[in-house]
C-alpha cells in the first residue's frame, strides 16, 4: 500500500510542477502561440499547483511520520520538476496530457490514502 501512496503523491507533484510550468509565460507559449499567460488564468494555474504540492506533502507526512515523509516529499519533488523540465523541452503536448492524467489519478489516490487512515 506504501507504494501506491508514493505513486499517488508522485503524480500529484508532477501535475503540480506542470501547473506551475504553464504559469510562466514561455512554457504557455510552447504550447499556444499567445506570448503572455492571461492573468486569470496564470492565477489559476498558480493556485492548482501550490494546492497539488500541499496535498502531496500532506499525504507524505500522513503516510510516514513527519521526518521521512517529508524527505520523501522532497525527492518526489525534485524528481518530477526533473520529468517536468524534460517533457517540457523535447515534448510539451505530450508532458502536459501526462499531468492531465495524473491529476484526477493523484487526487483518487489521495483520497483513498486519507479515507483508509494510512
């Protein structure tokens, strides 16, 4: 079960650092020709991304206790703004349907995790 709860808060952070990415205007441009991220939606993506990180750190330190969950919160991190920054330089379409997918993915999991008390 500690696997899938890993995976669970590993794509929550991968669609967290998506979101972040597609705030800032030249990773928005990859993917439409528009120059600047219209404000309300830079906001939006803002605010979906931090929620996404709290959440997945939430999940960690539920799953382990607060020193190991939050270490592992940290590799899971940099990790995924690793895989973010990949997809986003060599294949950005096919990195933002990833976090499509791993968003509702992460957010079931998460609340499974919480439902069952792991």
């Amino acid at each position: 079960m500690t696997f899938i709860a890993t995976l669970m808060a590993a794509l929550l952070c991968y669609a967290a650092m998506s979101s972040l990415s597609l705030a800032m205007d030249r990773h928005y441009e990859q993917l439409t020709s528009q120059r600047e991220v219209p404000a309300a939606r830079r906001r939006v993506f803002r605010i979906a991304g931090w929620t996404l990180l709290v959440l997945s750190a939430a999940a960690c330190i539920r799953i382990w206790d607060i020193g190991i969950g939050l270490t592992v919160w940290f590799a899971l991190l940099m990790t995924a703004a690793l895989a973010v920054a990949c997809g986003m330089t060599y294949v950005p379409r096919v990195a933002v349907a990833i976090s499509v997918a791993a968003m509702p993915l992460g957010l079931l999991g998460f609340g499974t995790v919480w439902a069952l008390g792991l």
